[in-house]
C-alpha cells in the first residue's frame, strides 16, 4: 500500500445535531426566498439541505415550524435594527427617519435572502404581524414630527390628524419596502444612493407637510 490510492480513506466527521439543524434552516431558508411558503414543500428543503425529509423531521414537525424557526430569526433581527436605530437616533425626527432607514436597508444588503423570504411571505400572519409593528414605529416617528407645529389648516377638509399620521405613514411604509425591493434586483446602486434618494422624498415631504404646505387642487 505505497500509493495514495490504496491510503484509507479518513472517516468522515458527523455533525451535531445542532450544525444539521443549520444545515436545514440555511437550505430552507435559499428555498423560501426563491418560490414563497406554499410553494416549497420539505422535499425540495431536503435537497437543498443535502439530507432526507426524514432528518428534517428529526428537527421539525412540520413545514409551518421550519418556515417559523426563520421567522424569528430574520423578523426579529430586522425589527431590532430598525427600531433599536431609531431609538438611538438623535434627538431630530429627521436624525430619527435616516437612522431608521440605515438600519432597514442595511438589513435588505446584509440578509438578501431573508428580505426575499419576508417579501414573497408578506400574506403570512405571521410577518404582516412584523410589518405592522414596523408600521407601528414609523407611525410614531411621523406623529412626532408633524405634532410639533401641525396648523390645523393645513389638515386635508374634514379629516382628523390622527388619520392624517396614519395614512403618512403607511405612504412611507409602502413606498420605502418597494423601493426595497427594486433594490433588491439593482445592487448596483449604492446603498447611500438609495438612503439619499428615500430622503429627498420622504424627508422633504414630510417637512412641508409638518410646515403646513398641502396640495391645493388647481383651479378650471
């Protein structure tokens, strides 16, 4: 036995239960941001994973519990990021959205798979739960703002500020996560680019508004 062929081959290292669990969530997680929960099934996960449905299965009872155990992983971390920046912003709602904005797209760079997972997912309870606490926070960072010197005449006819904070809001939310997402498929515009762009329009906005400038309809 001189030649290298004839050498035995060394025993191949088991993993641990916990790294096999890895192994599964890092394989489901490629395969949810690619086709959506109802799409996948644990056979494709296994395939990915490189292991059977039957060792997924060791670690999961079902596909609703993988597709959760990813849940709280990336739901939370991007959540933290983004209330966690805004609450150590400075003391400015301005400070407060740029911080705020950093963390969320920072996320989207950083974790392209889970803001997939999260998009393609968004009818899942569980993550319209994580958008409308995300929802929440931008809420009160524009309550804020616009309370500080709102005059009541610049209040679209008959509405209350309460709606008029409400609806800001979910404007911002819903045009901050496309524009998510058209980054997602366009990296290679720079993420400070993309941070300047979302402030020229939200920030602006939301200043005139706050100063009492409102759309006027033009005149026949």
């Amino acid at each position: 036995m001189n030649s290298e062929e004839d050498a035995p081959l060394a025993p191949r290292r088991r993993l641990s239960a916990e790294a096999r669990r890895q192994v599964i969530l890092d394989a489901a997680l490629d395969v949810f941001a690619e086709g959506g929960f109802h799409e996948t099934s644990l056979e494709s996960v296994a395939s990915r994973a490189g292991v059977s449905k039957a060792l997924i299965y060791e670690h999961f009872e079902s596909k609703r519990e993988l597709h959760q155990a990813l849940l709280e992983t990336y739901v939370y971390d991007m959540l933290e990021r983004v209330t966690g920046a805004v609450a150590a912003g400075a003391g400015s709602a301005e400070a407060r959205l740029k911080a705020g904005l950093e963390g969320f797209l920072g996320f989207v760079e950083g974790s392209r798979d889970a803001w997939r997972m999260l998009i393609r997912n968004r009818a899942n309870a569980d993550v319209s739960d994580f958008f409308e606490r995300l929802f929440d926070e931008v809420a009160q960072m524009v309550g804020g703002l616009m309370a500080e010197d709102y005059p009541e005449s610049a209040l679209p006819e008959g509405a209350q500020f309460e709606v008029v904070v409400e609806v800001t809001a979910r404007q911002l939310m819903g045009s901050i996560t496309a524009i998510a997402d058209w980054w997602d498929e366009n990296r290679a515009t720079p993420r400070a680019q993309i941070l300047a762009m979302v402030m020229d329009f939200a920030w602006v906005g939301l200043e005139r508004t706050a100063a009492g400038d409102r759309w006027e309809p033009p005149t026949a």
